[in-house]
C-alpha cells in the first residue's frame, strides 16, 4: 500500500491493558495484510476529540458514531471470536473507504 500510514484510534475505558492488546493485535493483523498502520491508544472519553485526527476508531466501548470517521466496535481482539473478520471489515475501510 502506497501513501501515509492509516491512523487508528483504538479506545478503551481507560486507555491501558485493553487497548494495548487490540492495537498490537490490529498492528499485527494489517502487516499481514500488507497494509501499514499507526495506532493511537485513548480513552473512550477521549474519542471525540482524537477522531478527527484518524481514519478509523476500533473501541470495546461505546463512544459517539457521529464523529466523521467510521467507528467499528468490538470485543473479538479479546474473545478472539470473529477477530478475523473484523480485520476484513478494517483493511476493507482502510484501502477502500467502506
């Protein structure tokens, strides 16, 4: 993939050990893919104002849909149930736009 690295927003409650292990495992997943990427590690409280700066929020947590970015939320880095498909639907709106 040509061009900037894509930013990913990844928000948890709290922005330590949940985050942590969904960005490494989406970092992980999209170098697979081929497709290079920065995480950017926040608090769901945090969300509004850090999404303007990324081009995908990943979140375990609710947060607001209305922030001009896709918002995908999920606990299948955690569980590891449907973790690959929810990779699809990221690498699909990263390369894609949808």
């Amino acid at each position: 993939m040509v061009g900037r690295p894509k930013v990913i927003l990844v928000a948890c409650g709290t922005a330590i050990a949940t985050s942590t292990v969904v960005a490494k495992a989406i970092e992980e997943g999209l170098a697979a893919r081929g497709i290079k990427v920065i995480t950017r590690q926040c608090k769901a409280a945090e969300v509004p104002s850090l999404a303007p700066g990324a081009d995908l929020v990943v979140t375990t947590t609710p947060v607001p849909t209305n922030l001009g970015v896709p918002v995908i939320k999920t606990l299948a880095f955690l569980t590891g149930v449907g973790k690959e498909e929810v990779l699809d639907q990221i690498a699909k709106i990263l390369t894609e736009g949808g």
